[in-house]
C-alpha cells in the first residue's frame, strides 16, 4: 500500500488535468476566504468553524441551474426537457453535495480526517471539502486506475493510498482504516447514508423551487444508486407535505451489462445481484457508471419500481453521442457517462413517444 502525503493547498478550486467533471473557478470571494480560514483553524472555538464552513456551503454547493433544452426537444419532438446541469458546483458534479455535508458532519462530531474510496470525482469532492474544513483526508484508489483528478486531489491535500483489487476492495480499506483509527467514513452504504440520502434529496428541492411541482419524469445516471435512490426521497418528502401533485416517475441509465441496478430492472429481480467482477470491462468513457456490486443500488431499484420508472443500458457509443448533442444544441459541456439518463430517455420516447409534460435530466460537467 502506497501512500502519498503532499502539502496543504489552502485553496486549490481550480486544476486544469481533468478526466472527470470540471470544478469551477472560484475563486473564493474575500468573504468565505475568511470564511475558509476560520473553518480550518483548529485553535478556534467550534462553533465559529462550523457557521463559517456552512457559510461556504451556502455560497458554493447546490443551487445549480436548470434549463430548458428547447433546441433538443425541436430535434426530438419532446416538450418540455429540463436540465439540471450538477456542473455548477465546485468539483463539477452533485458529489459536491454529500462530500460538503459529511465534512461539516465530521467537523461538527469532532473528526479530525475523513477517509474515502473513489474513482476519481468523488475523492476531488472530498478532498475539497475537507481542505476547507481544515480535516485531513485519506483517500483510497484502485492501484489500477490513473484518473488524472489525483493531482486535483494532491494539490488540495489529499493523501492517497493505493491498493490493490477494485474499487470495492478500495472501500473495504477505507473503512477497515475508519474503524482502526476512528477516522469519519465517507463512503456510501455505511453508516452516514441517510446523510447522503438527504443531501442528494436536495436535488429534489431544488427542481421543485423552479417548477412549483414535480416533473412527469426525472432521469439520471446511475452506478451505486445513493444519486437516485436520494432524490426519490427529496420527492417522496415534497409529496407527502402536499408540496407536489405527483412523484415523478424515476428513470437510471447505466453502461451496456455493466450495472446491478440495470440488470435487476431489465431482468425482472426482486433485488439487485452482483455481477461477476471478471466481466465488468471499465472503459475511459464508462468509468463512473461501472459495478460489479452496487452499495445502494436496491434503494435506487426500489425507487424506480415505486415511481413506475424503468432502467435501460447506454452504450459508450451512445454516452458519447449524446454529450456532443448537448454541446452543439444546448451549449453544455456534460461528462459523457452522465448523460446516461438522457440516453434511456430519449431511447424509449422513440419506441414509444411520451406526452408533452415536463422532463428533468440529471448531468454533470466536462471540460
């Protein structure tokens, strides 16, 4: 095991070496940096450090925009599409949302280090909140995996540790590391998914804020589930406090045989199986779509059979060919593998074309 201690960056927000999402050029305003500089000083009373990281999370994580594709639904005969575009947040995708949360939740229990697996976007978004939060951050990688977003990382802090296997035998290392020295666990499926599972809720919020209801349809990617299975819950919540009128059906998309989720849908399951790990191929493109082991993905399958949704598989052809639509029509830079829901979307109005009513598309961004 391999592991890589590099300085401190006080603020690294901006890295030009992206494979993933692209973060945002903050950078942080005179106000949260005092803001940041008060939430990392641990000579400072708690409570300061807590209302000034909530401060940052305030200013910098959610809130993203939603926009009508207007020239994708000409193109497609499809009224009204929206997209909630997850690039606007710091590291460029909704992770921003959990990994802030979790920081804050660790600073305010007492954490001095947050650990974590990931493939690449999550462990940037970590690494960022936990900078500003003044935690350190131990980060578990895959040794097979060479996602560029370790120097993103590096810069921010992070230390990485390399091991051997995939990347559930990287999250089986950071936890075994948590529970050994008493380090918060950020990775999903443990103990603090509820928290996720609220933070991601807020997606919900969010599209309700703009629409004053719920969308006939919300469809995103999906790999582990929590994205999915944590905005269903957003809307469940809206739904029972007669916010909305409907829950909207919940469509995921995931790479071609690739995905418990997809697989348990398609195929009719009561509950999602793991897939053989041999046979799960990662390309450049599917990357943050693949699992062999789904860690909530029956939350996610039991949303989409709730909601009366469906799951279907997007091809690394079609994740390409769909992020280039999305470009040229609608002006947005998206992370290939994320348009994912937009592929069984668009997929199924063409086989079956859906009523003109209103259509959400979770996407994150791409340099």
């Amino acid at each position: 095991m391999n592991e890589e201690s590099p300085p401190v960056v006080a603020n690294g927000i901006t890295d030009p070496a992206l494979d993933g999402a692209t973060p945002q050029e903050i950078p942080l305003s005179p106000d949260l940096a005092v803001a940041a500089r008060i939430a990392r000083d641990r000579t400072l009373p708690l409570e300061d450090r807590l209302e000034s990281f909530e401060d940052i999370i305030d200013s910098e994580v959610g809130d993203t925009s939603l926009t009508r594709a207007r020239h994708i639904e000409r193109e497609f005969g499809i009224r009204q599409l929206y997209l909630k575009f997850e690039g606007g947040n710091p590291t460029g995708t909704q992770k921003d949302r959990i990994a802030f949360a979790q920081a804050m939740d660790a600073l305010r229990r007492g954490y001095d280090a947050v650990t974590l697996a990931t493939c690449g976007n999550y462990g940037a978004s970590v690494a960022l909140a936990a900078s500003l939060a003044g935690l350190e951050c131990f980060i578990y990688i895959p040794e097979t995996y060479h996602t560029r977003r370790v120097k993103e990382m590096t810069d921010r802090g992070g230390k990485i540790l390399r091991v051997p296997g995939d990347y559930e035998a990287a999250v089986f290392a950071s936890r075994e590391r948590a529970d050994r020295d008493e380090i918060y666990d950020a990775n999903p499926g443990g103990a603090n998914t509820r928290l996720q599972l609220r933070s991601y809720g807020e997606i919900a919020d969010e599209i309700y804020d703009e629409l004053r209801d719920a969308p006939a349809i919300l469809a995103a990617p999906v790999s582990n589930g929590t994205t999915l299975a944590g905005i269903y819950k957003g809307f469940f919540s809206l739904s029972r406090r007669g916010k909305t009128s409907r829950l909207p059906r919940l469509v995921a998309g995931s790479s071609f045989g690739k995905n418990p989720i997809v697989r348990a849908f398609t195929k009719n399951m009561p509950h999602c199986e793991d897939l053989i790990p041999q046979r799960v191929r990662e390309t450049s493109i599917n990357e943050p779509l693949v699992n062999w082991h789904s860690i909530d993905g029956d939350l996610a399958l039991e949303a989409i059979r709730e909601t009366g949704g469906w799951a279907a598989n997007a091809s690394d052809k079609s994740l390409l060919t769909y992020s280039k639509l999305i470009r040229e029509r609608e002006g947005l830079n998206t992370l290939p593998a994320s348009t994912a829901g937009l592929v069984a979307l668009l997929e199924q109005h063409k086989k079956e074309p859906l009523p003109n009513d209103r259509y959400v598309i979770l996407l994150t961004g791409k340099r």
